[in-house]
C-alpha cells in the first residue's frame, strides 16, 4: 500500500545527469553563421519530457530563432518535424525561449534557425537526455489518495453487503436469520476481494514503478586500483547497459564500453583532486588497456582521499562521467608530460590567481556592461547562465601574448562542488563535450579535434555555465603558456 501509494504520482527530479555530475544543463555559446549566441538547455528530468531551450543573442540583429529537436544519429536524425518558434521576450528582445518534446532517451541535438538582419543561418548544440530519478509521492497527496481509496473500498464493502443481506427486504423490515447469514457471506466475499484488489494492484504498481526506476540513469562508479606504485587502473562501470530494456527502441542508444570516441584528442579526460582541500589537482589521459579498462602512471602526489572525475563520450555522442573516490599512499610518480597536467599547491582565489614566472589569472568578475552575463561580482544565481571570463597577464599586468591552444582550445575548466558532488569539464564553446559538437555538425570523428582553433589564443578566456544548486564552488582554469599548462583556483559561492 505504501509503494502503492509512493509510487502513484512518479514526478521526476532532475538531479543526477550525464557529461557531468548533477550538472545536467547544457551552456553553449557559438555562431549561428554571424550571430553569436548563448544557448541554455535544461534537459527533461524523465524523457518523454520537455526540454526548455533559451538563447541569448549577443548582439541585437536577431529577428527569428526556430528550434527543432534532432536525433544525433541514425535515421531519425534526417527526419526533422516542423521547427517551433522561439518565443522573443517582452522585457528584452535579445532573448528567445522556447520548450521542446523530447521522446526517446539518448543522444539529441537541437537545431536552431536564425534568421536576423544577415540572413538565415543554422546552429546546432548537442542534447544529452535521459531520466534521472524518480520522486517519492507528495504526503499530502498520498494521504488524500489513501483516504479516497479506503472511502471507495468501504464503500464496496457496503454495498454487497446490503445487497446480500437487505435487497429483498421491504422497508423497515428487519432481516430474518437465512439473510443475515448471506448478509455475512457477502461482506467475507466483498472483503477478499476489495483486499485481493489491493494486493494485486500493489504488486502491479511495484513492477511498473521498479521498470521505471531501472530506467533511471545511474551514475556510473568506476573502481581505481593502484599497482607498481604509481600506475592507476580504472574499471569502468555500466550500471545502465545492464538493464536490457534501456534504449531498447533504438539500438544507438544502447550504452557501451567499447564504443568510445576521443574527445578533444584522448577517449578519457581525468581529473584528480585531493579532498577536502581541493588544493592539489591533475588532468590526465589515461589510455584504453582494453574496453572498459584504462591505465595512467600518476605524477608525484602527496597521500590522500582524492576524487576522480574521468569523462569519456560514446559513438552517439552520449557523453558520461565515472566516479571514484580513492585514498593514496604517497606517489613518487612520473614527471608530467604531454597533455598531462596539475599542480599540488593551488589555492582559491577570489580574483587573482599567481602563475608560474609572476604571471597572473585574473577572473574579470566585475565588469559591468549591459548586455554582458557576468555575476558583476555579486554571488551566482544557481541554474542562472554566466561567462566567466579570465584574464592571463604578464609581470606587469600587461596581457600575456604567449598563450598557446591546450588540445586545441584555448582553455579548459572544471567547476566542482566543494562537496565534490558537483562536477562540470567546461570549455569556451560551453559545457558540451567536443566530440559531441563535431556529431551534431556532422563533421566526421576521426580525433575529436575538428573543430577547434589552432591559431593563438588571446589574453582572455570565457566559459559559459551556470551552477546547477546553491553552495561553494571551485573553478579550475587551465591554460598554457610558453610551452606549460598553467592552473589556477578560484572560489565561487552560487545562490
Ligand atoms: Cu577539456
């Protein structure tokens, strides 16, 4: 009965997601052909559901966005219904909101038309959507129902029975023994079945309720092993490929260890971090050893609990991060090289973070400009878009001119929880991975790596993302310079 009752209104929560940690929105910022937007998707928290699509356009030569909801491959990626138009906002005419059907869990893109004073042009951000978790039952609710349920139940009771005992009797006649004894046989009868009634449906809203949480995207829990001293291995966890009826309509949507495409140039971006501190932190590339196996020689690193966060993209685009927690005796690793890299001896800072050689990141927070979504140094709204700009200057507080493209961007972030709940990879073009990006362009996936910018980054970076609850934040920024990736740790606090 209690199920029974939890069970009846399944509203969905979104907490849990993939790409990140309880990160599930998407911020995008790109070109639509020569408007530059910024998109915000808040994916449905149980699909079929309803996406919610904002679009912020930069700058004010935007007269009509149409959103449509795509498939990221497969056949249902040619077959586009009609597009919705965005709705333009009284208040400001640069913003266009719109809400989307998505009926199918998996990998989408949303498919925007711009038309403004430069003409029609097209752009495409990726949608990673699937259920997250189920809600219990609101009490209030389930007492109401409870109450109607045993008010029909009585009620059921009662009229077998009078009917058994009374229906032939005239009015103020009283029953004569033959009737009361059927009297009595009617409401055993009526009682077994109002209680069959409830066990059965009971056990009926059980499965229904249990195939539905089954359904519920998991996150998956990968299990680190440290061998030799300082090579960790990481097993990679499927907790959602081990249902078979997930993704069952549609076969690219099953989800699978041995289908990994590199993002940004490596199948797996890891990052370390010590807690509770959060003042040393790593981003490696272990490599695949087998499908579903990866391996990493860590760097030098001081003993402690540290969180893992390893992102990896599947052929859909479906991006997922695994989790672990690890204690680690001291590590005498290997030196970094390559891609690799991190720093032992960060702190946040509010503003101003030193780099190596007196270089200095600073985080432009208080900039004030109209059209501009920055947090003018106030603290963040949770689930509210931001860029967070940063700025890398030299000695003298001139901007840097030697910042070189870090695997092809021109910077990396990663915005965690202090509580290491939350965890976002975050780059200039938003919270999507790359890999995803190139699919929903149709560019092929032979590196990840097409569509990024091997010119010189400037001086300032900016990332757009919004924190998806209140609480204390840190912000990793990497970047690199004269040949080193440099990192620096800001403190952030969302409202
Ligand atoms: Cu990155």
């Amino acid at each position: 009965m209690k199920k029974l009752l939890r069970s009846v209104c399944v509203l969905l929560l979104p907490l849990v997601c993939t790409a990140h940690v309880n990160s599930p929105d998407v911020y995008y910022d790109g070109y639509a052909g020569p408007y530059h937007l910024l998109v915000t998707i808040r994916p449905p928290a149980v699909v079929p559901g309803v996406a919610q699509v904002q679009i912020r356009s930069v700058s004010n030569d935007v007269n009509e966005i149409k959103i449509l909801p795509l498939r990221m491959i497969g056949v249902g990626a040619k077959m586009a219904p009609l597009p919705d138009p965005a709705k333009r906002s009284a208040d400001d005419p640069q913003l266009f909101a719109g809400s989307l059907w998505i009926m199918v869990r998996g990998s989408w893109k949303v498919q925007m038309e711009v038309t403004g004073q430069k003409g029609v042009a097209q752009l495409d951000v990726p949608l990673p959507a699937v259920s997250t978790s189920s809600q219990p039952m609101h009490a209030g609710l389930g007492i109401l129902l409870a109450f109607l349920g045993l008010a029909l139940a009585a009620g059921l009771i009662g009229i077998i029975f009078a009917a058994t005992r009374d229906a032939e009797l005239k009015a103020g006649e009283p029953p004569a023994a033959a009737q009361v004894r059927r009297g009595r046989v009617g409401l055993t009868v009526a009682t077994a079945i109002v209680l069959a009634a409830f066990i059965l449906g009971n056990m009926w809203w059980g499965s229904e309720a249990s195939a539905n949480d089954r359904l519920n995207y998991r996150i998956p829990n990968m299990q680190p092993s440290l061998t030799g001293g300082s090579l960790l291995r990481l097993h990679l966890d499927n907790p959602n490929e081990a249902e078979p009826t997930r993704f069952r309509t549609e076969q690219p949507d099953r989800i699978l260890l041995d289908d990994l495409i590199p993002d940004h140039g490596h199948l797996m971006h890891l990052f370390i971090v010590r807690m509770p501190d959060m003042k040393a932190f790593w981003h490696l590339h272990p490599d695949q050893t087998q499908p579903g196996d990866f391996a990493v020689n860590l760097p030098i690193m001081p003993e402690g609990q540290y969180k893992l966060y390893a992102d990896i993209v599947h052929h859909t685009g479906f991006p997922e991060t695994q989790v672990a927690t690890v204690n680690l005796p001291a590590v005498t690793g290997e030196a970094l090289s390559g891609d690799d890299a991190g720093a032992i001896d960060l702190s946040p800072a509010d503003k101003v973070a030193q780099l190596s050689g007196g270089y200095r990141m600073v985080w432009e927070r208080d900039d004030v400009s109209s059209k501009d979504v920055s947090s003018n140094g106030r603290p963040f709204k949770a689930n509210q878009p931001y860029w967070f700009r940063f700025r890398v200057e030299d000695k003298d507080g001139k901007p840097a001119t030697d910042l070189e493209p870090y695997m092809g961007m021109a910077a990396h972030a990663a915005f965690i929880s202090t509580d290491g709940n939350v965890f976002a990879h975050v780059h200039p073009a938003g919270s999507v991975s790359m890999a995803a990006i190139d699919l929903a362009e149709g560019r092929s996936q032979k590196s990840g790596m097409e569509n990024m910018d091997h010119a010189a980054p400037s001086a300032e970076v900016s990332f757009p993302y919004g924190f998806p609850k209140a609480g204390e934040y840190r912000i990793f920024v990497q970047i690199k310079r004269a040949g080193k990736v440099e990192t620096g740790e800001f403190a952030a606090r969302a409202e």
